[in-house]
C-alpha cells in the first residue's frame, strides 16, 4: 500500500518539536509499505532534507519516507493573517499532488484543519480512501481561547471540520475528549480510534550525557517546561510560582523555559522586570539532547491556560517526553492526564491559577528527592506499560490497513 501522507508540521527526531508522524510513517514503512510525506517547513522542525528548493518544493527520502517539503515558511510567531495564507498555500500544493501522484490511500493529520482539504478533494474526486487524523478540536479550541472570534470564520471553519470527518472512512483522535467531540458531530464510534501521542522509549533509553544550562547548580530543583510559549500554555502561571518562591526565598528551585514561540520575549521581560533569579531561558534543542537535559530533571511541568476545552482535548507531547524520560510530571489543570498522573502516582497536579499551591508542591519536592525518584520510576513504568509508541503506532497503522482492505475488497 502507498500512502499520501499529510503533516504541515512534520519533524524528523533532529528537529525539536513532535515527531509523532515521523514515528507512525516509519512504522507503515517497517510493515512494508510506502509512504510519501508532504510538509511544510516548520520553525523548530527538522524535514531531513538539505538540498534547495526547485519550483517551491524539495523531495528526498528520510529514513525511508519520501518526503516532499513545501517551500512554506511557518512559525508560532507569525500573525493571524500570515498564518492562513501559509495554511492555503500548502493547501494548494497539497492538492496539486492529489493529482499527480501514485497512492492508495490518504491520510491527513492536523494541525491546522485546513491539512484535511487535500484528502477530502481526494475521497470525492479520486475515490481513494481517507483517514483523518484529529489533535485538536476546531474551532472549539481557538474560539474558547479568544483567538478567533469573527463568527462568519467560527461558522466556515465548523462546516470544514464537519465536512473532514464526514468525508473520512475512519477518525483517529488523540486524547478521549477529541474522541467524544468527534462523536458529538455524528460520527459512529465504530468509525472512531483514540490513539493518543505515544514515548519514544529508545530516545529516552539510551546511554545519556546529563546536563544542565550553567545558571543551575547540580544542587538546585531543577524544574522544567519543554514546549512552545504561547498563549495556549499559560506560561505566566509557572512564573507566578516563581515569583512565590523568590519571595520565600527559595532560589535553589530553578524554572528552565525550553523553547520558543510568540510570548517567549514578553515572559522574559516579566522575569528580568520582577528580578525571578529563579527562571532561565533557553533555545530548543534536539531530541537526543533533550533526552540528556531531562536526565538531569526533577520535575516536568505539563501546564496549560485555564481553557475547560483542554482538560480533556489536548495530548500534548511534552507529556509524554517526561514520562518517556522518568521524570515526575506536574500538571495544572483537570482533565484525563491529571487522572492519569494521580491514578499511576508519577506526578503532582495543581489547581489552575494558584500560584500558592504550586508553590507549596515544588517546595514539598525539593525537600523529598527520594519520592521524586520513586514517581519518577512510576512515571517510566507508565510511559512503557500504555504508551510505547511502537505499540501505538502499530494499532494506528492498523487502521489504515483496515479501512484499505474494506475498500480493496468492495
């Protein structure tokens, strides 16, 4: 089976952001079949390809994917406006190989939602079977988060998710409330998988080089957020336990903001202008090096805004690094991986929005390494028991094998 495989975001583990299609394209490749991968380029991503671009694309074979690369500069930064034309033109070229190439099967993941169009086109035009891979719920997230509020866009951008799962044979979710939001727009459960982000276990089960940023002693409580600092992550509440500990006095719990993304500037303005000694920037790294970094972490923190859309929709890789890793999770807000986290013991959870509390936990931490280590063995036996991303790539990969055969078979 040849599969057209859609991911704006696409990133190669040399990239420093999520490689969930890299991990479930490899897998389709180890059972014998092909996959041609169109991407964009993705700041923080990492394609695999080197070689410049001819006529808006680049083409080369990554670890046995072929991956076309769209000349398609994308960034968290970026404006509003900006972004959708980016989001079209990939759409554009998507579609232009909807036509050209040689495939058997179409499979789009987002985000954004705009990445399902080619396969749509493809099911209604071309009678090929699609699968539509969901990560988060449009418009239901950027509308609870204030990003878009225009209701002519709500209502377009609604008609196209409706249209996406319609159009698909079969819906792959990530987390159970994007399950049940799938279901709640008619789709039949048999028609649904959850497959959620997985742990890249042998990324995070080598042979490491433990390090640290040289502002933080071997002494310190090292703690660290991994991800992009946008508006979505609610970043400003780790910096308010910050500022809790700095008035307790507490320097010797350190806060690391690994990442980028279009309030990183203003969260450090903040820091420098409250004098949080205790917070340490830094620019994102690869994945083996992340893998050394957090063998020198104590606790992970997989935080969010305030937004009740989250507390069940979301499956973010960060969590799954940390538990990949061993490292004891913190989480701020309610919702299934705060049950996870309280049902397998590998972590802490916090209310949202009370810097007190999360204050109080870190410090309870700092004064108990040995409990960290004993969540943090948790954390690992979790990350291997449900979320080897071997295993779940290849319930994943047998989806599209099934939705294929039924369609072979007609």
């Amino acid at each position: 089976m040849k599969i057209l495989y859609f991911h704006q975001h696409f990133s190669s583990p040399n990239g420093s952001t999520g490689i969930r299609s890299y991990g479930m394209s490899r897998c389709l490749i180890e059972r014998g079949h092909e996959v041609t991968l169109i991407c964009g380029s993705y700041l923080g991503s990492d394609t695999g390809l080197v070689g410049p671009f001819m006529n808006g694309q680049r083409r080369g074979m990554v670890d046995g994917i072929d991956v076309i690369e769209l000349e398609l500069a994308y960034a968290n930064v970026d404006g509003f406006l900006k972004r959708v034309r980016t989001f079209f033109k990939y759409v554009l070229g998507g579609l232009k190989l909807v036509f050209t190439e040689k495939y058997d099967l179409v499979f789009a993941t987002t985000t954004p939602l705009t990445a399902g169009i080619p396969g749509i086109v493809a099911r209604w035009l071309r009678n090929k079977p699609f699968i539509f891979e969901v990560r988060d719920l449009w418009p239901e997230l950027p509308k609870a988060m204030g990003v878009i509020t225009n209701p002519f866009i709500l209502g377009l951008m609604s008609m196209l998710e409706w249209v996406s799962y319609h159009s698909a044979h079969h819906v792959i979710a990530l987390s159970p409330g994007i399950a049940k939001g799938i279901e709640t727009r008619g789709i039949a459960l048999d028609k649904i998988s959850l497959v959620p982000n997985g742990c890249d276990l042998d990324i995070f089960d080598t042979e490491v080089k433990a390090w640290r940023p040289d502002a933080i002693s071997d002494t310190d409580l090292l703690v660290l957020y991994a991800g992009t600092h946008g508006i979505a992550n609610g970043l400003d509440s780790a910096l308010d336990a910050a500022s809790e500990l700095n008035s307790r006095g507490r320097r010797d719990i350190k806060f690391l903001f690994l990442g980028q993304g279009k309030l990183k500037q203003s969260l450090m303005d903040r820091a420098i202008r409250e004098g949080l000694g205790n917070v340490v920037f830094h620019d994102p790294v690869d994945k083996k090096r992340l893998a050394n970094l957090m063998a020198a972490t104590d606790v992970g923190l997989q935080i969010l805004a305030n937004i009740p859309v989250f507390y069940y929709g979301t499956s973010p890789n960060k969590f799954f690094d940390y538990i990949s890793a061993g490292v004891p999770v913190l989480n701020n807000y309610p919702g299934w991986l705060t049950e996870l986290i309280n049902d397998n013991g590998c972590g802490f959870s916090v209310p949202p929005e009370d810097p007190i509390a999360f204050a109080d936990v870190l410090e309870k931490a700092a004064g108990n390494r040995q409990d960290l280590k004993v969540k943090g063995s948790k954390a690992r036996a979790l990350a291997i028991e449900k979320f080897d991303r071997k295993i779940l790539a290849s319930r994943w990969a047998e989806n599209l094998e099934t939705v294929y055969s039924r369609r072979v078979e007609k």
